[in-house]
C-alpha cells in the first residue's frame, strides 16, 4: 500500500533537528513519495537542496500569498529561472488568502499580480500548480477559467460543493489532509462523501494541520494514512481503494515516476 503526500513542507526550521528520521518514517508507512511547497523565495534554495538530496522528496516553487510582504517583482523572473533550470513538479504555494485580518485593497493587487504570473509561469512550463484559496475560491476560479489548460490541486481544500465540481470540470484537484480526521468538520466530511475520488488527492502540510489524533503537535507526512483511513470509512470502502486512487491521482498530476 503506497501514499503520496501532495504538500508538505519539510524544509521548515521545525524538521531541523530530526528530518532524516521524519522522512524515514513517512517511507516506514507507506508514504513513498512526498511533495515540498515553497513560500518565498527565500526558501527555494533550501527545497532544492532538500529535495536534490532524496529521490522520494519533489519540489515546488512559488511565491505563497500570505507572504506578500516578502516578495518582489523581480522574484517573478527569478521564478522562471529557476523553473526552466530545476526538476521541479508543480509551482506553489500560491493563489490568493482574503482571509488574512486587516488586508488592504493594495495588498490584495498585489496577491492577484503574483497570482496571475504564476498562472502564466504555469502556462509556459506545463506544469500543475499548488493553489492556497481561502475566502477567495470564486476569484480563483475566475482567473483559472481566463488561463486555459492550467491544471493542478486546491491545497486543503474547504469550499463548496458546487465549487468543487467546477474545479473539477477545469481539471484541478482537491487536496484533503488533517482536518478531515475531527468530528466537529462535518462540511469537510460530507465533501469526502459527495465528491468523485478520482479528483480526490491526499496532503499532510507538515508541520501544519495534524490530523485529530496529533492535535496540537507537530504534523509529519507519516500520519497521512490516518488521513486515508478517515476517507476510507466516511465512503464506506476500504483503505487499500483510497491508496490506490489517491496515488494514482497524485502520479498523473505531478507526473512521478512510481518505480
């Protein structure tokens, strides 16, 4: 039984003093191959490096919105640079968060700029990209819809129904990690239900979003089969399904080579 982690974030300074162990134990449970999203660039340099150092680690760089302080113009170019130059699988983490507290009209251009020259470096590069949407999945849609051909996952996917299946008709999937595993996420649990699992993706966001039974600890890519099992009984089939159509899912978007 093989999982693919679709989103983590293994350079963070919280991995320093055990990575190695961290990545051997998500390889002990299953999790052969996992994705590393970057924030800024400030950080793509220690994802390469990470993910240069162990053939089951990918990497993805972007330009994250929360960080929009961080960034500049000319990151954009660096981007492109960098993508014509790396093995990268995915660009992200980007997109759009209106939910941040007091964000300003300005600061909200300027998301949707970056934004948008991620879709376009998306556009040149074929390649899929890694999409952080909170209170602001209809804008996204919007600007997917005027970018024709992008492809890619939703991370930590929380909206509507209807939403879903308009990403899913554009050919995006929607990723589900930790908080699927809590009682209290019956909107969660009724997406988990409802959607189609070929559009369905798995993502632990480590060090982020533990799954209930590590509430409030550090979140690692080997708990992911908590993550699994969870979908398994909220659809009523077993484990061994959602590893199988998850994998799958993740190896056509991100194009890996599973052997």
């Amino acid at each position: 039984m093989r999982f693919i982690d679709t989103h983590s974030h293994l350079d963070f300074e919280q991995f320093d003093a055990d990575r190695e162990q961290v990545i051997q134990r998500a390889q002990d449970a299953g999790v052969s191959h996992i994705v590393v999203s970057s924030i800024t660039a400030r950080n793509w340099d220690s994802v390469k490096q990470l993910t240069e150092k162990h053939q089951s680690l990918h990497a993805a760089y972007g330009l994250h919105p929360v960080f929009i302080k961080a960034h500049k113009a000319a990151h954009i170019e660096q981007l492109r640079q960098l993508l014509a130059q790396s093995n990268a699988v995915a660009i992200g983490e980007c997109g759009l968060d209106f939910f941040i507290k007091d964000i300003n009209d300005e600061e909200r251009q300027q998301q949707l700029t970056f934004f948008i020259e991620q879709l376009k470096l998306a556009q040149e590069f074929d390649l899929p990209l890694i999409i952080h949407a909170r209170k602001s999945l209809d804008i996204v849609l919007k600007h997917l819809r005027q970018h024709t051909g992008v492809r890619g996952v939703i991370h930590s996917f929380s909206g509507s129904e209807q939403q879903a299946k308009q990403l899913i008709e554009l050919g995006f999937y929607l990723g589900f990690g930790g908080p699927v595993t809590y009682t209290r996420a019956q909107r969660l649990h009724r997406l988990i239900q409802a959607l189609p699992l070929d559009a369905l993706v798995l993502e632990s966001d480590a060090p982020d979003q533990p799954d209930a039974a590590h509430h409030g600890m550090r979140n690692e890519p080997a708990y992911l089969p908590l993550i699994a099992q969870t979908m398994a009984e909220l659809r009523d089939c077993n484990l061994l399904e959602i590893a199988a159509k998850t994998t799958h899912n993740a190896q056509q978007l991100f194009n890996l080579d599973l052997c």
